[in-house]
C-alpha cells in the first residue's frame, strides 16, 4: 500500500490499561509503567480488555471491557469523562471487549464482522454467546473498514490482519452466518499500532489473528522493522497453550524490546514469557500506564 507521511511521524504519548483481568496494587512503578491503582484509588478489574492511548492532545480508547462498568470507574478516577475520548476502536466483536460501547458518543471503528453473532465452543461441548451489543444502536457513529486506518497522528489499525503463521489459528470459536453456525477464524481481529522514536508501540485485543501475525502486519504497513512494544491479549489460554513455545521463539526473533502480555494471554503464557525473556518482560494489570 502507498504509506502516508503521517504513518512514519514519531510521536510521544502513553497507553493506560483500563480494563484487564487482574488489578495489583503496592508494586514500586518502574521507568516503563506508573501504577496508578492504590488502596485509596483502587482501579477495578473484570474479565475483558480496554486501553487507552493519549497522544497529540487525542484520546483513542480501545475496547470498553464486558460491562462498561469497570472502564467507566478507572476513567473517572483518571478525570476523563466519556464525552472526553475522540475515537474508539473496535479490536474484535467479542462482548468482553465491546459490552460498554453504549456509554460513548465518540466514533466507532470497526470491522464489518464484527456484529455477527459469535459463539466459544468448549472441548466438553458447551457453548458460550460472544455476541457484541446490538450494532443498530450505533450504527449512525460506526466506521466500517477492512484496511488501515490512521486514528491520530503515528497511530494507527492493523485492519484486518493477514493469516501468514497458520500455526496460530484456533479452531474453537464459531459465527453465525444466514442461520448456520460455522468456524470463525474471527476475521474482524485488529491491533492499533504507534510509531514513536524506539520503534512501533503495538496493542492487541486478544490476537485472534495470532500475535506474530499482528506484530508482522504492523511492520509491514508502517515500514518501521524495529519493534519496541507490544501489549495485550495474546490468546495463549486453553488450547492456546500449544503455542506458547513457538510465540516466545518469534518474540525472540523479532527482538522486541518490551513484551507485555494480558487478558487472555493466561497464566501459564504470561508465566512462561517472564521466565524465558525476563528482560523483555514487563508486569502489567488494570490500571498501569506505560509512556513511550
């Protein structure tokens, strides 16, 4: 694709972790993280995913968590009010991601599936609903986009992200489509990333598309092959587990500097990371903020 000059402006900024599925308190910040969240000011936390990035006097929120209620609380405590955020980003239409999307006025962009109806299937045979919120009620605000979008300047989505490892793939999700449920490889899933002068900041949802997948789109849409951050979602819970060897090779490959995992990444992937990259390794909950 033709790169525009805004793509490869360095910019300055942070990304606070609104909503994750863990909060810790009374750990020393770091030069990398401010931990906000203290016993007179405790953050909540709820199983899902928001992120908000402040760059360029923008606010670029991330998801919204599964409630709205968790979001709402850690952004009054950081004096920020939902009329407040400029733009929001749709990482995948999973309800621990969009379920506070109601509590904004602000733009929406997403991907077209991200609406359908989704299911989780269990290797016991259950199925849990996924489905998003009602994307009528939005729809007069709603973006739909399959490519790169720039948000602010140096910030930017992945858009949909091109399967090239198909060892990341997961065959546990489904999608309804004309009334018959099918595999979904979740097509809607999308990352943001930032160009800042150590290299590309890159947020994940929950890397549907497979986290090595996402850092690789990044690289190739901005250019930029040095790789600083990234933070988020890994999906490397469950079945997700057999790729946690491979994952740490590619990371190791890519020589990012900064690896901070959450959300679904769970605890054996987050446990085997901080054992086997702990320089790179950076411990991250509800209510940090990392500045780049």
């Amino acid at each position: 694709m033709k790169r525009d000059r805004g793509l490869l402006e360095v910019v300055e900024g942070t990304v606070t972790i609104l909503v994750d599925n863990t909060v810790m308190e009374l750990i020393p910040d770091s030069k990398f993280i401010d931990r906000l969240s203290k016993p007179s000011r405790s953050y909540i936390c709820e199983h899902g995913f928001s992120a908000l990035i402040e760059v360029e006097g923008k606010k670029i929120l991330i998801d919204t968590g599964s409630t709205g209620v968790a979001v709402m609380h850690n952004l009054k405590l950081l004096g920020i009010k939902p009329a407040d955020i400029d733009i929001i980003v749709v990482s995948h239409g999973h309800i621990d991601h969009t379920g506070g999307l109601s509590n904004f006025p602000a733009k929406i962009i997403a991907h077209p599936f991200c609406h359908s109806k989704r299911y989780l299937e269990t290797p016991t045979g259950s199925n849990y609903d996924l489905t998003s919120p009602d994307v009528d009620r939005f729809i007069d605000r709603v973006e739909f986009h399959r490519g790169p979008v720039q948000l602010a300047k140096g910030v930017w989505t992945t858009g949909e992200v091109t399967r090239k490892h198909r060892w990341e793939t997961l065959n546990i999700f489904r999608i309804e489509k004309k009334g018959k449920v099918e595999c979904d490889e979740v097509l809607d899933d999308q990352g943001v990333f930032i160009t800042t002068s150590k290299g590309l900041v890159i947020i994940a949802g929950c890397s549907h598309a497979g986290i090595i997948n996402t850092v690789e789109q990044a690289i190739n849409i901005s250019g930029v092959p040095d790789v600083y951050c990234v933070i988020g979602g890994f999906h490397l819970i469950g079945p997700g587990e057999n790729k946690i060897d491979k994952t740490i090779e590619e990371f190791k490959r890519l020589n990012i500097k900064k690896i901070v995992p959450i959300h679904c990444t769970g605890f054996e992937g987050i446990k085997r990371i901080s054992n086997e990259m702990p320089g790179e390794f950076e411990y991250v909950t509800t209510g940090c903020r990392v500045h780049f």
